[in-house]
C-alpha cells in the first residue's frame, strides 16, 4: 500500500515544505559522499541518543543537556537510507503542503520542530539506556500526518495496491488510510517494548507521540476556529 497523493489541492504554494525537503536532501547527499568511517561518526554526533541524555540528567550537567537536546533538532535532518528519506520526504510532500495552507508558514514551521521534539522524548521515555542513534524526520513528519487526520479526514488519497504484480488504483479516505497507518505504528510499537528484535530500526514510538501531539494541536485548531465563528 504506497500513497501515491492526495486529492486535496492547497491555495498557497508549500514554501517551508519545500525549502524542509530540499534541506533534508542536501544533508542526505553530503552524508552519502562522506567516508565510511566519517559518516558513521557523523550520525553518531549528531544524531539523538537516549543514554547520553540520561547520562547528561543524571550528572546534572546543563551543558552537556542542552547538547543532547540539540542533538534531537540535528537528527530530524539525517537518514541512514535512500528508502529512509524517501519514504520521509514523500510523506511530508504528500501531507505538508495542505497543513502549512491552514497554518501559515512560520505556525507551521513551528509545528514541525514540535512535533519533532515531541517525538524524540516520547521515544526517549521507553528507551531511557538505549545506546542506539535516532535519526530521520519522521517523528515531525507524523506530527504533520496527525493534523491532516484531524482536519481533512474526508480527503482521498490516491493509494497503490499491488495485487500479484499487478498494480491497482484506489482512492482510500484519509482517516482510513491514515487510521491504518497509525494502528500499525502502535502494534509494532508495543512489540517493540516484548524484545529489541521485534520492529527493530524503526522508533515506533516516536511515531506515536509526534502523530497525538500532532492530533491535539489540530483538534485545538479545530476549537479555537468554531467558537470564533459561531460567536
């Protein structure tokens, strides 16, 4: 089941969904070119790990904190796959320029980053001593998919089914597809939580939180703009 878009044309051209993927895309494409051995350390410096910010909180050491902390800003731009950043950078494309016409640009860049954060500490709550580096996008990017649950659950999205190689057609209500999606993302990530080799390299849980906080917000949206309009 690959989306393949959304019949949902937005007024206003998606400037910071764009200028956000082309900036995914540089950094991706600098990553690929480094040695071997200097992307590795690259991911691992700037990518988010949970046990180095436990360890920064359990010696009360602010500077070492608000690295970490950094850090998680950092990861949202790495990717450790072509099929990583394009399974990010075609769901933001899909899902970001209808969000960023209801928001505005900079709400919505604001949303983005949230959601991102929201998601990394989400993913840091279950995973206190993991020694493993997070990075990718997708925590920000699920917050995104949470909005668009939220206010436009009526808007078809062109799905891709492949039946026996054969390639079907189907536009699917976004509050199923997205439904489906998220139903998935909670599955795995309770497996997650039995053994590290169920959905392992993939932060399930980060998916989670960033797609609630992401549903929250809109569902305040969705408040703030009735009252408004029915006083």
């Amino acid at each position: 089941m690959f989306p393949l878009r959304d019949i949902n044309p937005s007024s206003k051209r998606p400037v910071v969904t764009i200028i956000l993927i082309i900036i995914n895309v540089i950094v991706f494409i600098f990553e690929m070119i480094l040695p071997p051995h200097l992307r590795e350390s690259f991911i691992q410096y700037y990518g988010f790990m949970p046990s180095e910010l436990t360890k920064a909180f359990a010696y009360g050491d602010i500077g070492y904190i608000i690295l970490n902390i950094f850090t998680i800003f950092t990861s949202m731009f790495l990717h450790g796959s072509f099929m990583h950043i394009l399974g990010n950078m075609w769901s933001l494309w899909l899902f970001g320029d209808n969000v960023e016409d209801k928001f505005g640009h900079f709400k919505f860049l604001l949303i983005y980053f949230s959601s991102g954060f929201i998601a990394s500490f989400t993913h840091y709550i279950f995973h206190l001593n993991s020694p493993i580096v997070t990075i990718g996008a997708s925590g920000a990017i699920a917050g995104v998919i949470g909005i668009y649950f939220v206010l436009f659950p009526l808007a078809k999205i062109q799905t891709l089914f492949l039946l026996i190689w054969i390639p079907i057609f189907v536009n699917i209500p976004s509050f199923i597809f997205i439904g489906i999606w998220f139903l998935s993302q909670i599955f795995n990530g309770i497996l997650s939580l039995v053994g590290p080799y169920y959905g392992a390299g993939v932060a399930w849980w980060a998916h989670i939180g960033g797609f609630l906080f992401g549903a929250y917000i809109a569902k305040k949206y969705k408040e703030k703009n009735y009252y408004t309009y029915y006083y």
